[in-house]
C-alpha cells in the first residue's frame, strides 16, 4: 500500500497542476466573454489562434532566433564579467571598493534610465543585448562575491597545507561554496533579463525581433497578437531558463579528476629534525605556549598530552606553518601531512576523492582506505559516513600524502578501541622513517 501510495503522488501532483491551469484559463476565457471586446482582452482561442499563426511565417523564426541571440549574448557576457570580477575583487579589496559604487548605481537605477541613454549613445541594434548585460552583472557579480567570502577558511587550511593545485581547490573547495549563491543569481538573473531585454526591444523597435513584434500589435490593437507574442516569450524564458541551469547543474555535478600537485617522493637524505627553540603563542593575553624548546627526530612517534586548552592544537599549527609563533623559532622539512582537529574533508565527494586530492593517485587512496574502511563506504559522499568513519579518512589523507612530517590532532576520535588499534598499526606501517606527532589524551593500545 505505502508502495502504490508512493508511486501515486507525482501522478496526483500532475492532475492538480493541469487542473488549477485549467481553472485559470476558464477564468481568462469568462472575463473576455464579459466584456465582450476583443481589442480590450482577446479569448484564450483567439490568443491560441494568433499563435498558431505566427509560427507559420518564415519571419517569426527570424524574430525569434534574433532577440533570442541578442539575449544570450546580453546574459552570457554579463556572467562571464560578473564571475571575472568578483574573482578579483575576493583576491583584491580595492577592486571591490573599486566597482561597489558601479555595482550599487547598476542595481538601482531604473532600466527604463538605461534603455534611453543607450539609445542616445548607440540605437536599438545592439540594444536588449546591453540592457541584459547590466541587467545580469550586478546580481551575478554580488551573488558570486557572497559565495567566494562563504567558502569555509578552515578548508582552504586544508588545501595549503596539503599542497592542493588551483585547479582542485577551485573545483572541490570554492565550486561547492558557490553552488547556492550562484544559484539564486543565475534564477534572478534569468528571468530579469528577458523582461528587461524585450522590454528594450519594444522601446527601440530594432528591425525583426519580438519587441517590433509586439509594438505592432500594440499600434493596430491587436491584443490577441500582444498575449500571444507574450506566451512566445514566457515559452522561451522558461526554456533558455530550462537550458542554462541543466549546464549548471552539469558543471557542479562533473567530477574533473584530481592532478597530481607534483611534489616528489622525500628521500632518506632530504629528513631533518624538526627544531623549537624558545616558541612562545598567547592568545588574548594568555600565554598557551611559553619558550618551549623541543627537536623532533626524524624516524620517531611523539605524543601531546594534556587537558583541552594546554596548547596541543596551537603546537601543532605552528609546525604545520598555519600559525606564526609570538616569539622563538621553527625550522622544519618543508612537506608536512595533517589530521586536523576537525576533519576537513570536501563534504559533497566520496572519500577516495577526499585522499587522491592530497596523493594525486585515486588507485591508491582507494587502497589504503580499504585498510580501514569497509569498501561499501568508500564511494559514499562523506557526509553520509559516520564520525569515526570520517575520521579515518582524515588519517588516510595525513599519511598517504607525500610528506615529511606528519601532524596527528586527536586522530583516533570517535573511533572505538578495536578501530583505534587497526588505527595505530596502520600508522605505524605507513610511517616510513617520517616524524609522526601525535596530539591525544592516550597512547596505550
């Protein structure tokens, strides 16, 4: 029964969609039998009529396919400017200081204001095409800029100290933070900027397009022609609307492969100690590390003991070079892998992706985490894995990338004993003569 019930519901969602259409267009077609006056409001008939007969001329197509061009171009160049821009002004705060008064005056001032000053400067040619253009730039370019100061910092960590290329921090960091925001631009923009194109083609009148189309029909009263030039642009709305997020929803759906970032494989001669001489951090005037001096060998495990707020996370941002000491000294290799205190994995990919990111090699990520994941959980999203499950992804992430050093934040949380020992010996396997630094309240397994 749940099962019949189930298959149903989209079937019934349908009949009510058509029903309430239908009960819209008898409402249309009793308010034109009641005034009674075609030239004021023209049947659902004779607007359907008026239809069927533009598309029987040659010239129609001709119309269309030119507004239609002319929009594109309008919407596609605004985009590719918008997105430009607003990647600047995210690397640069004077260009977004810089385009903030242009983007403001851009999105308030009446498209009416622009449709006669660009006829003054340029005529109705190229008219809807420019319109569309400002129309989409400013809601394209705020939207996108929102989605770029969105993108989560703690990430963008990750991918430093991992050494990701741009190319995979762009795709697998930034891409996802800009989903929603440019999401709600382009649904904005799309249809803004056929209300405002068309509208500009009725203003300017430009010889065989929709805008003369429907000024002619506005000039001999042809009200049947006016609703059904209307329906024609509706149609085209919707499904240039249709066809622009189908390529979004394609572009956020391609997986591009994860490039090697090419760092090479450390050699016995290239490890080095790692050196502390007198490093001292405080925050807000409180002192967590106080002139410490250590020298981690290469080759050897050390652990990090302590209560919560003892300093075991700062120490090891410092070595990671994620964090700058107050005072004293670092000298470290320059390769480092890391779990982090949080997990830090790109949430919308599987986790073979998430290691083959820091490895390059997703043959390999997958298996070194068939070590210590169940294989059924290796190509699941990682937001649907678990705590621990997440969690050993990290680990496999911090030890299989190339490095010289590795830096382990509580590595073995919401695991249970026997996963913490499998945990511990897989460390221990895949140290190969690399400093291990270990920040947790145990070490006994």
């Amino acid at each position: 029964m749940k099962k019949d019930s189930a298959v149903g519901r989209p079937v019934v969602g349908k009949l009510r969609k058509c029903t309430v259409i239908a009960a819209w267009l008898l409402i249309w077609h009793i308010l034109a039998l009641t005034v009674d006056n075609p030239v004021l409001l023209a049947t659902p008939a004779q607007t359907a009529w008026r239809m069927l007969s533009l598309f029987g001329r040659g010239s129609f197509y001709a119309a269309v396919g030119r507004s239609l061009l002319r929009i594109a171009v309008g919407f596609f160049a605004g985009m590719a400017a918008a997105l430009l821009l607003a990647s600047g002004s995210r690397r640069f705060s004077l260009i977004e200081e810089f385009l903030s008064p242009l983007m403001a005056l851009a999105k308030a001032m009446p498209v009416a204001s622009f449709v006669v000053l660009l006829l003054i400067w340029w005529g109705a040619e190229a008219l809807s095409a420019v319109i569309c253009f400002l129309v989409v730039l400013p809601n394209i370019y705020i939207n996108t800029l929102e989605g770029l100061k969105s993108t989560d910092l703690k990430m963008l960590e990750m991918a430093r100290v991992f050494r990701l290329p741009a190319r995979s921090r762009f795709f697998y960091i930034y891409r996802p933070a800009l989903k929603p925001f440019l999401y709600g631009g382009m649904k904005i923009s799309l249809g803004m900027c056929w209300k405002s194109g068309i509208a500009a083609e009725v203003i300017g009148v430009p010889g065989g397009s929709i805008g003369e189309g429907l000024y002619l029909s506005k000039v001999y009263l042809d009200t049947a022609g006016v609703l059904g030039w209307t329906a024609v642009v509706i149609l085209l709305s919707v499904l240039f609307e249709k066809a622009v997020l189908g390529l979004m929803d394609r572009f956020f759906a391609w997986d591009p492969g994860c490039g090697c970032h090419g760092a090479a494989r450390p050699r016995p001669l290239e490890r080095q100690p790692i050196r502390l001489a007198e490093v001292t951090k405080a925050y807000g005037g409180q002192t967590v590390i106080d002139r410490l001096s250590a020298v981690y060998e290469p080759g050897q495990t050390y652990y990090l003991t302590g209560p919560s707020g003892s300093g075991k996370t700062t120490l090891l941002r410092i070595l990671a070079r994620l964090t700058e000491p107050d005072s004293g000294q670092m000298t470290a290799p320059p390769l480092c892998g890391m779990v982090f205190q949080e997990d830090r994995l790109c949430e919308d990919y599987d986790a073979v992706v998430n290691v083959g990111l820091a490895t390059g090699d997703r043959a390999g990520a997958e298996e070194a985490l068939g070590l210590l994941l169940p294989r059924e959980a290796l190509h699941k999203p990682c937001r649907q894995l678990s705590g621990g499950m997440r969690r050993r992804v990290a680990l496999v992430r911090a030890m299989e990338a190339e490095s010289l050093y590795v830096l382990l934040d509580e590595p073995f949380t919401g695991m249970d004993r026997d996963t913490c020992a499998r945990a511990w010996q897989y460390i221990r396997e895949r140290q190969a003569g690399r400093t291990v630094i270990i920040a947790h309240h145990f070490h006994d397994f």
